[in-house]
C-alpha cells in the first residue's frame, strides 16, 4: 500500500473532478476519477421539441456551449434530414473555429499555464503548490504579463463568436438546417480586422511561449502517457457532402489507423452511479438511470469505450490523426532545418505526455486560426445559410462534432415530434472516465499511473497531468 493523495475538487478546470492516487516510491501506482456532479440533459431533454435541445445542451459546459450546439445541431440535420447549403456550412465552421481560437488561448493562460509560470503572491495565481518553477525571473514576468494579455484575446474571440453566433458563448445562431446569419462585405471586413489580432498573438505569442516552456520541462515529455489509443470524430467540413475535414474523422488504436465506425462506441457502467441494466450500449439505444450510492461505483461519468478499449480525444488525438504539418516552431524546437516539413507524428511518442498535450493544443489553434481567414472568402455575402424544415413525426439520428477539449456526440429519437430519447458523449465522459466493466482505466486515470510524486504535500504533477487534458 502506498500514500492516498485526494484532490477534491481540481481546481482551474471546468466542472467538478475529484482525484484520488495512491503513491510509493515517490511514483503514482493507481489513480481513480471521480466525476462529483449528476447533470442529467438526457432527462431534461424528454418530451421536448426537438429544436429545443441545441439550446439547452449549451448549458452543459461553461466553457465549450457552442461545441454542443454544434452535435446537436448536426443531431438534428440528421433526424430531420437536411444538409446545410455552403453558407450555413462555412457559418458554422467560422462561429465554432471562432470558439476554438479563444477558447485554447484560454486553457493555456488561465487554466494550464500556472503549473510553469509562478504569479505574484494574490488572487488568482494562488492558492498553489510548492514546488517546480523553473524559468527564470525575466522570462516569467514576459509570460506573467501574457496573462492579461490573453484575456484581452479571450474577449476578442467571444465577439468573433458572437458576429454570426447572435451572442457568446452560447450561440444561438446554429440551428437544424445551417445557421441563420446572412453575412454582409461590412461584417466580412470587420470579423478579419478582429481576427487578425487574435491570429497574430496565436502565431507570435501563444506558439513560441508554449514551446519556451517545453524546452524548460523537458522531462514533461515522458510523463503523462496514458492508454495511446485516439479517437476524432472530424471537425470542420471542407465540403458540403462532408467527405473532408480540417481535422479528420478516424481512430487509432494499438498502434494502427482505423476508420471511425460509430456503432463501435459504447458505455459502461459498473463503476459508475448508474443501473447496471444501462450498461454495455451505444449511445442510440443508451439510458440514463441515476443510481446514487451504488455499490463498487465512484463517478457520474460513464466509461465511454470505442471497440471496449478506452481511448483518449482531444487536441492531442485530433492532431495524431490528421498528422498535418506543423509550424516551423516545431522545426526549431525540434533542431529541424525550416524548410522541411515537420508532422505531428514526427514528433514519436514524446507527443503522448504532458508537454505533449499542450504543443498539441497550440499548434491545433494556430491551424483552426489559419483556416479562419480561408473560409471567410468561401462566404457568398447576401446569402441565406439554411433551410427550413418542419419537425418530422419521427425520425432519430447522431451527430459528432469536436470541443477544444475531445470528441462531443449526440444522439436522438423522436416520437410524435417530441423528443423520445436524447443521449450525449462528452468529452470528458471519454477522458475522465472511471473505470469500465472490465476494470480498465480511463484515460486520465491510466495517464496518471507513474507519474513523479516528490512531495505528496505538493502533488504538482498531478494536477499537470489532469490540466493537459483540459477536463
């Protein structure tokens, strides 16, 4: 038996997590994710009509609303049976690539940054762990300084989000058929003067601190592995039948690249506070049946699995499967001549870390920022982006889109134009899932398995690991 350490809850993330390891020998040996809060969209959902759920399963996350307006709407096209026409498509990629640029600005400055960069002895740099500061004073005060910076960015991104999402963070622009704005040249113009501010400090800011940081923790590169398996649902079609995206669609399993096959995902239940009988199924045919206080179980979260292997979703995974090229501040951290190309996966099984998670992230970020500006002149100004259609009597479908933070599904069924059955995947249900019925980790917890604990006073580590998941 080694020492308990329980952080509850986790603090600088969305939402309530409780984390509890167990350490010997200076090392995490076992590790247990405790989601704290039963939500319940599902049953908030039922009986409702269908156009009511793109707004309502906004209110799942404080920080990521308009990614579930994304699922859903796209949830809907499928249950009603309509494709976007291409202003409603590019609509939607502007408003959520909108959503994206701040949103990893964020999790960077405000959320992760702090475990590297040591801020004045106030409000909110502390509370905090002793420990593990390593830039030196000047270099620290420049990235301090960033902080505030950053939030000027941050609100620089929600008005971006806002021109066409009608308001941010929870839009309400996106609906079944496209999305409603009609852009005009003026708000062309005026989206590209704000977005070029924020794609400078992503390109010249952002980048370059994140990879000054890797190269002061560098060790940071071998810790935080976890399962390697990776799942991308595809985000950003570069067409309007969808056989493209900006971030592709596929999975990777034990080493291997597979197509996504969405009847392959399930949930299971046995360590989590819901009926047994739930357990085991796809998302289409899912339930959900609270059950607080079960035996054996310790989480709201349901072990979300793809082919009963738990897999990890987010920038690190989106950005393993699409593989694209990097920015040359990847070649010069890497030691790399500029004028070759360098890929995510060139990067080995150093990417698959905590260090590894952030890079990930940034150079996602300085990607989505780039397409931005392409898809504003795909943008047909006067042009209607959608298309009405009634509610159906009956219908069911699934839609799959990406958060800043993983991969986001919906599914839904509908009777007698009301809604039957609603079931969402988050994110985090992925990433910060318990245990599954045959007692494997999720992928936070098996991330968290060796890593380096010197102080169990100051378990900065540990919360290092958790934070580059951005739960």
């Amino acid at each position: 038996m080694g020492k308990k350490i329980v952080i509850d809850p986790v603090t600088r993330i969305e939402g309530h997590l409780k984390i509890e390891v167990e350490v010997k020998d200076g090392k995490v040996i076992d590790a247990h994710s405790t989601g704290a809060l039963f939500r319940g969209f599902e049953i908030i959902l039922k009986d409702r009509d269908p156009r009511d759920a793109s707004q309502i399963t906004q209110r799942i996350c404080g920080v990521c609303p308009t990614s579930h307006a994304s699922a859903s709407v796209r949830t809907l096209d499928s249950a009603f049976k309509v494709k976007p026409p291409k202003n409603g498509r590019v609509l939607r990629n502007i408003i959520l690539g909108s959503d994206y640029a701040w949103d990893h600005v964020l999790h960077f400055y405000h959320l992760a940054a702090l475990d590297y960069v040591k801020g004045p002895g106030t409000e909110p740099f502390v509370p905090r762990y002793d420990g593990d500061y390593r830039l030196d004073e000047k270099t620290n005060q420049v990235a301090v300084n960033q902080y505030l910076e950053a939030l000027k960015i941050k609100a620089l991104g929600h008005e971006l989000t806002a021109m066409w999402g009608g308001k941010g963070p929870i839009v309400q622009g996106m609906v079944v058929g496209g999305a409603t704005a009609i852009p005009t040249r003026e708000e062309i113009s005026g989206y590209k003067e704000r977005a070029g501010k924020v794609i400078d400090f992503i390109a010249n800011t952002y980048l370059p601190t994140v990879y000054l940081i890797g190269g002061a923790y560098k060790d940071l590169f071998n810790v935080g592995t976890g399962c390697k398996n990776f799942l991308s649902y595809g985000v950003f079609p570069l067409d309007d039948k969808e056989n493209a995206f900006l971030l592709k669609r596929g999975v990777y399993t034990n080493g291997k690249d597979y197509p996504l096959d969405v009847k392959k995902i399930k949930e299971f239940v046995s360590h989590s506070w819901y009926d047994d009988r739930t357990t085991g199924k796809n998302p289409a045919e899912g339930e959900t049946i609270p059950l607080p206080g079960k035996k054996g179980a310790y989480s709201y979260i349901k072990a979300a699995r793809y082919k009963g292997i738990p897999h990890e979703v987010g920038p690190l995974a989106r950005m393993w499967i699409t593989n694209p090229v990097l920015s040359k501040q990847a070649n010069r951290f890497l030691g790399i001549d500029e004028a070759k190309d360098v890929r995510m996966r060139d990067i080995g099984e150093k990417a698959f870390s905590i260090m590894g998670r952030h890079v990930a992230r940034a150079e996602e970020c300085y990607l989505v920022a780039k397409a931005l500006g392409q898809w504003l002149d795909e943008l047909i100004p006067g042009e209607s982006g959608v298309i009405m259609k009634p509610v159906p009597k009956s219908g069911q479908g699934f839609g799959l889109s990406e958060a800043p933070r993983g991969s986001v599904g919906h599914w839904i069924k509908i009777n007698n134009s009301k809604i039957a059955q609603y079931q969402v995947i988050a994110p985090t249900t992925w990433n910060a899932s318990p245990r599954d019925d045959k007692g494997q980790r999720g992928p936070i917890e098996e991330a968290l398995i060796g890593t380096p604990v010197p102080d169990p006073e100051n378990p900065f580590n540990v919360v290092r690991v958790i934070r580059s998941f951005d739960p």
